[in-house]
C-alpha cells in the first residue's frame, strides 16, 4: 500500500534529532524517505495560534452488531454540543461487535483500531464504552458512556502544554492525500511524547444493529467519526530523543492514497500527542480535508 512520509522537526535553538540526520542551516531538518513528489509541491502554511486551548481525545468503541452502542453515539451528539470544538471524538469499530457477515457487510473495522483493542481491552469489557485521554492505563481507563461527560470536565481543568495544528488537502489527479502535523510545545518535559496521526469518515450510511427499534437494527444508520486508517505506528511517532522545551516546533508529513471506499468529502484528519509510557493523551486536533 502507498504510505509515505516527510518528517521535519523545528526548534529555535537547537536541532532535535529524531533519527540519524545531517546538521544544516537554520530552521533544522529531519527527513524520513520517499516523499512523494506530489505532497513536496504542496507548501502548507501554519496559522499562528496565540490562544492555544486543551482538547480531549475521546474513543467511543462501538460495532454495528452492537444493540447498545447507538445510545453511546448519541451520548457522543451530546457532548459534542457541549463542548464543542474541544472534543476531538474517535468511533472504534473492534472485536466480536464490528464482524462483518452476510447481513452486516460493511467493514469498518481498521487495523489501528485492532491494535488499540487488543492492547486496551474495550471490545472485552462489552460495547459500548470508551476512553478520555487514555487516563487511568492500565486498570481504570475503560468508561461507561455515562461516565464520559465528567471526565472530560476534569480533564479540561489541566493546563494546556501542547498545541496541535493540521493542514491537509486532496489532490484528485493522483488521488493522494497529503497531511502536514505541526507540534509547539507550551511546557517543557523529558517524557517521550509521540504523535499520532489518522483519517475518519463521517456520514458512512450502513446497517446498524438498536435494541430500541421495534425490528431491532436500522437499515440506513449514519455512522460517524468512523477510524479509517492509521498514517503512522498505532502508538505513534516519538517527536524527539532530546527532550521537549518550551518554544519547539516539530512538523510531521505523511501522505497517502484515498481507498476507493472512501468519500473523500467526508474525511477528516485527527492528530494527537501522547505519552509514550503512560498512552495519556496530552492534546488533540481535528480538520477536515480540503
């Protein structure tokens, strides 16, 4: 499969090394291989950001044979409108529930979202429930949909010590997304940190199992926030081996062709940093494709 990456790591002092690199002139460079030449002619410009604010990752785990699991997607619509674009939501399609069959064939499983539920156990521990910031790894870090909307309060009470910022765009003629990931750091530390960068899909319209339906599933249920595809590791990519201080900016590339199954008006980027050791979730973004 066609997955290829650019990283370029910034700071305004020194130059933090991700892998082996060659010392240059100012700003600082670190490149992974291969490239495409289609990504390299885009230049994206990064907004300034002076009023960074905390966002909360949140992952639904959820399956469309799942009878419970719609009273979570509208516990997702809820929060949503409360939080708004501070909450950054993911919807997991994993394990037992998210099997395809003959009467459910739509796969919206995906190969990050297995390697995070074989690690966390959500898909074990019954559909439907989630993770906020992945706090509590590893013995309390499983909620119930109800518990959801706490947590998140509590976890916009920290300070923000990251900001994210996304830009990417869809070129038609080559059919190859293209996304840009910028990392500052607000507040220094010498945790390892990594990034980790996906593709969802809103408005995915596919046969969902309701235990509230008087026939027990709706044939045209809208599927939102779906996980579509991993652009690097499931754990992400370490952002330096050097530590963090305040001021840094590390830029990450990928790209990568759009499966015909997707409708690219509906794709979205998420981008979100986290410990390495730990799997919390210090800062999340999302932007939808152009």
């Amino acid at each position: 499969m066609y997955n290829i990456k650019k990283i370029i790591s910034l700071s305004f002092l020194v130059c933090l090394c991700l892998y082996s690199c060659d010392i240059i002139d100012e700003p600082f460079m670190t490149v992974v291989e291969d490239v495409s030449d289609s990504c390299e002619s885009f230049f994206f410009a990064f907004e300034p950001n002076d009023n960074p604010v905390r966002k909360i990752l949140l992952e639904d785990y959820t399956g469309h044979t799942c009878g419970n699991c719609p009273r979570a997607a509208e516990k997702v619509n809820e929060l949503q409108e409360i939080f708004e674009d501070q909450l950054v939501v993911l919807a997991i399609h994993a394990g037992f529930f998210s099997q395809t069959s003959s009467t459910y064939p739509t796969d919206l499983s995906s190969d990050t979202g297995d390697a995070w539920d074989n690690l966390f156990g959500n898909s074990n521990a019954g559909n439907p429930n989630g993770m906020v910031n992945r706090i509590n790894y590893p013995n309390d870090h499983i909620l119930q949909f109800n518990e959801w909307n706490q947590v998140i309060q509590a976890e916009l009470l920290k300070p923000v010590s990251i900001d994210l910022e996304i830009v990417a765009s869809y070129n038609q003629s080559n059919n190859l997304i293209c996304v840009d990931v910028q990392t500052k750091i607000l507040s220094s530390t010498d945790e390892s940190l990594s990034v980790t960068v996906l593709l969802i899909e809103d408005k995915i319209i596919s046969k969902q199992t309701d235990y509230q339906m008087e026939q027990g599933y709706v044939e045209e249920y809208e599927q939102n926030h779906v996980l579509r595809k991993g652009l690097n590791s499931p754990w992400g990519e370490l952002i330096s081996e050097e530590g963090y201080e305040v001021g840094n900016y590390f830029t990450h590339r990928y790209s990568t062709v759009k499966d015909s199954l997707w409708n690219i008006e509906n794709i979205s980027v998420v981008a979100f940093v986290s410990n390495i050791n730990s799997y919390e979730v210090l800062q999340a973004e999302v932007s939808h494709l152009n």
